[in-house]
C-alpha cells in the first residue's frame, strides 16, 4: 500500500510503499495486549524493599524477663508488632520480566500500524531538519500539517538534537527513533508521525520474510 508524504506546508508532494504485511493486516488484539503487559511489566525496577525482624538493627537483648511482670512475654524490641521492628511480608526486590517471543513482538506492532493506517492516523512527512532548537519552529510544522494540540508521537529516523530540544517544551509530543518504537508508543498519541525514512526503516524491519 501507499502511503501520502507531506512537506512542511502540509502539502502531500509524494507516496511512500510499505508492505501490506506491515500496514495491512487483520490486528490481533491479544498479542496487542500481551506486547503492553510485556512492555510495562519489564519497565518496572523491582528494587523495592523493606527490613524483616532479623534485618534491623537492635534488638539482640531480651527487653524484660519472661514471667513476673504482669505485661505480655517479649523477645525482641525489633518485633513486627513493636514501633521500629521488622515488617512481616513485606515487599522485596523482585524481577518482573515477562518475556514475549520475538515474533509476537513483531506482530503486535504490524497490529497496531496497520489499525493506526486503517483509522488514517497516521502521518508521513519528508526529513525533519531544524536549524536550530526551537519550539516555534516545530510548531509551525505541526500547525500546517493541521495536528497541533494532538497527542503526537514523532518518529524520526535518526535522533536529532535540535528535533528533540525542539518538542520536548510540547507536553503532547513525544520524540523517539522509528526503529525503537514499542507497542505501547504506537497506542499512545492520537497522531504517529513519522519521517519518510523513518517508516522505511520501521517497514523493513517489521516486514515478514
């Protein structure tokens, strides 16, 4: 299939092929799922932690005899039960890793481009070149295109500095390399634009053999 590419004027001057394979298939929306559970699962540190009784600090003398003082037995000060004792089943490091197979992965995002392409939201313009890092600029790009005040994920093909310090004042823009696109970056924006060399890359490296 083609797909239309717009300069900075908004003017479509020429049509880009990505594979059918890629753009044009029947989405799965349970490997959709599973790749975000993977994705956001695997984001997750796991470092939390807390001390259990034999961790802190303190505590190796018996507070009070055992019998003859009328109050509850006591062995420790570090307790679960006493102010600044242990925690009892409390949180410790944890490893999240929900690992998908790489074809899953590869699936769940011709999925969601080829619902995105279905649903005409997704935009294509030639190279993004900005001679220097400001935000006016790239807005004026996005106000001929006819989607500023959307939620735009911005796909360039190369990270370029001026790009980036350009969009990141944009609460609803977000930067990142066409080849490094998750799942998730895919469903998050109303609008996915992306350079013309950029979506040649993500297609090639997306398409099926």
């Amino acid at each position: 299939m083609d797909l239309p590419v717009h300069n900075f004027e908004g003017e479509v001057i020429s049509k880009v092929r990505v594979e059918d394979s890629v753009f044009k298939i029947e989405p799965n929306d349970d490997v959709v799922y599973r790749a975000v559970m993977s994705e956001m699962t695997n984001s997750r540190q796991g470092t939390h932690s807390t001390k259990t009784r034999s961790e802190v600090r303190g505590g190796g003398r018996k507070p009070w005899r055992q019998k003859g003082r009328g109050v509850a037995r006591a062995g420790s000060i570090r307790s679960p039960i006493w102010k600044g004792g242990g925690v009892t089943h409390g949180p410790k490091p944890k490893d999240y890793k929900y690992k998908l197979p790489k074809k899953m992965r590869r699936l769940a995002r011709r999925s969601v481009l080829s619902q995105r392409a279905g649903d005409k939201e997704i935009m294509v313009v030639e190279e993004v070149l900005l001679a220097s890092p400001k935000t006016k600029d790239f807005t004026h790009i996005l106000n001929n295109l006819g989607i500023v005040g959307k939620k735009i994920t911005f796909f360039p093909v190369t990270s370029n500095k001026n790009v980036v310090l350009s969009a990141r004042n944009l609460p609803n823009v977000t930067v990142i390399e066409a080849t490094n696109a998750s799942t998730y970056d895919l469903l998050d924006a109303e609008v996915l634009l992306f350079e013309k060399e950029g979506l040649k890359k993500l297609n090639d490296l997306l398409t099926v053999n």
